[in-house]
C-alpha cells in the first residue's frame, strides 16, 4: 500500500531510491520504494546487483552498466497516474566511486554543485548521506572528549596505582618508581649495581613510552559507562566505532519550513561553538556536508536524511550474513551468492514461489 508520507512527497510522484553499500564481503546493490511505511526496513530492499570483490569504480562499471538503459527508463515515467522519481543513495565514498571522484576534485566538486542542484548521475537525484554524516561528526566529536578526558587519566597516573585497570597501573607505577630508579642509579657505587639499575631504569622507560590504551583510563571509562547507560555501545573493533542504530535516531524522515529553519539555526551554532572552542581542529568532510548542504537539500525536497537516507542499504549486510552461513556448504562462490540472493528475493516477495516449478519427480529404474 502506497504512501505519501503526509504530503511530503507529492501526489503525482512516486519515489525510488537506488543505493550500494559494502559490507560482510560483498558488495549489494538494491533499491528501495520510498512510498511505503518504512523503506529502510530490510524486508523491503531489494538486492539487484550483488559481487564479492572491492567497491571500484572499474567493478561498478562491470557490474552495473546493464542496468543502465534500465534505470534511465524507470526517471520521469508514468505508472498509472502517478511520474517516477529516481533518487541515488549511499556513502559519500560510493557516491564519489558513482561519479569518478577521487582526491581534490571531490572538495571542488562539492564547493561547485551543491546536493540539490549537483550534475546528476543520468537522471539520478543525489542524496546526501545523511547517516554517514551524522556517525563521523558523532564519532569525532567523541574521540575529541576522550582526549580531553585522557589528560586527567594522565595527572592521575603521576599519583595513584589504585586502579582497576592492568595496563592502566602498570604506566602509574613505571611512571612514580622511575624518578626514584633514576636517583638509585646516580647513587650506584658498583659496576654489577650500576648494571642492575640500568636495566631497572630501561624496563621502566619502555613501560612509560608504550603507556596504555586510551581506553582503559578510568575517566575515559566513566565515559564509556554513561553512554552506556544511553543505551549507545562502540563496537569491539574498527577502533571503538559506533554503528549506524545508535545514530540513525537522529534522522528524521520529513522537514516543514519551520524545522528547516530551526535546522539551520542549530547547525550555525553547533559550527560557532565548535570554531570557538576548538580553533584549531580542521573541519572535516562530513561536517562540511552538514554546514553547507544539508538545509539546502531539506528545503528543496521537504524530506529529512531518514527518508533517503543509506540506512536500507546498510541494513542488509547483517540478514545476507546470516544467509551465508545458511548456504555456506555450497563451495561455488558464484553459485553461493546466487542463493543467498534467491533466498531474500523470496523473503521479501512470498508470491515468488508460485512462479517457481515444482522439482521434477525422480523416475525409478525397473
């Protein structure tokens, strides 16, 4: 059953986003029909174009060029009453790959086309990749706390071994006892003493030089613990990173005039306060995305980054692992994933299965 999403999206239109992500492997190429409840979820993306090699632009080329006359077709056609709308979605790493970009032309590039008036790939409208945007911006400014909270682990290292924390302890004892070892050193009378205290000394400065993971500073887990009790967990590898659920709340799906403008205002004092308080950290991508496009592009489609977001592209990744165990046994890696994406297309699309032809029924040998 369609939807337009309270008036958002116009009654004539009915919208269509086509996104890629890589992740578990393999790289998935879907498209989602936005005039539905909830296009984001996994059950309503649907897996075109799957490969399990690097997200290139030479790999997209291979893999996606047929689909091209037919992605073409679907922009500006009628269905029934209604014109198709053809959107573009995913990382801004994909979307660069999409267009050639790489290096100083993607800063050009950005400074010259805006999302909502940028060349468009064919008829492809471009979306901004608001999660992503989002998750860097989040995730630097967290790693940016940590090294503020990081500099009160280090004055307390100078007076405490009291700590629950092994690595921790053991840089605040090598940090208190090689004052005193150097001072035993100076005051060694002996060749076998001066030896001893020499290694002593050594063995303390490496404890120092190889310090202790950032991490495990007891103000630093203070810090982990409240965003914890958030609900919001870093995942164990890709360096504490925090994963697409925790930040996707932030995304709303639709923006009137008002919220545009109160989205504007907040973004020109989020950038002031962080220009002011720290003048001399750089400005990243994402957050030039944010400063500089993401009010524009709200005003132009009435639609939030939830909406056409890369959320439904990420989403996938988790159900096709799942899959792959379930088809692990087939050793073709072709073949593989081929069931793998058999088996969602079913999933997602049960009236499939009748067009499937029963099994052919063995005939016995008499």
């Amino acid at each position: 059953e369609l939807t337009w999403h309270e008036g958002f999206i116009p009654a004539s239109e009915v919208w269509i986003k086509i996104g890629g992500d890589k992740g578990g492997g393999t790289f998935k190429m879907s498209f989602r029909i936005v005039n539905i409840d909830t296009p984001n979820a996994v059950h309503n993306t649907c897996v075109f174009s799957c490969f399990a090699a690097d997200d290139s632009v030479t790999n997209f080329h291979v893999a996606l060029d047929r689909f091209k006359e037919q992605i073409e077709h679907m922009h500006e056609m009628k269905w029934r009453q209604y014109t198709v709308k053809v959107f573009i979605c995913g990382d801004y790493e994909f979307l660069f790959n999409m267009y050639g970009l790489s290096g100083a032309s993607v800063i050009r590039w950005l400074h010259l086309y805006p999302f909502e008036v940028m060349p468009r790939k064919g008829h492809l409208r471009v979306c901004p990749p608001g999660l992503h945007i989002m998750l860097g911006i989040f995730t630097k400014l967290f790693h940016m706390l940590e090294a503020v909270c990081s500099q009160p682990d280090l004055e307390l290292a100078n007076h405490t071994t009291d700590v629950n924390s092994s690595s921790f302890s053991k840089y605040s004892q090598a940090l208190q006892r090689l004052p005193l070892l150097q001072v035993d050193l100076e005051n060694a009378k002996h060749a076998q003493e001066v030896l001893q205290q020499e290694a002593k000394v050594a063995k303390c400065i490496a404890a120092v030089k190889r310090g202790y993971p950032e991490k495990e500073g007891p103000f630093v887990k203070i810090l982990d613990n409240a965003l914890q009790s958030f609900g919001v967990q870093r995942q164990q590898y890709f360096s504490g990173a925090f994963i697409g659920n925790h930040v996707h709340k932030a995304l709303q799906n639709y923006i009137d005039e008002a919220q545009a403008h109160a989205l504007n205002q907040a973004i020109e004092e989020f950038m002031a306060f962080y220009r002011n308080t720290y003048p001399e950290a750089t400005v990243p991508l994402k957050m030039h995305l944010l400063e500089d496009h993401a009010v524009q592009w709200a005003n132009t489609y009435h639609v939030g980054f939830g909406l056409l977001g890369e959320q439904g592209a990420e989403s996938i990744h988790a159900k096709f692992n799942r899959l792959g165990s379930v088809f692990a046994p087939i050793r073709d890696r072709v073949e593989n994933l081929l069931c793998i994406v058999k088996e969602h297309l079913l999933s997602i699309e049960p009236q499939l299965v009748a067009a499937i032809p029963p099994p052919a029924k063995r005939v016995k040998n008499t």
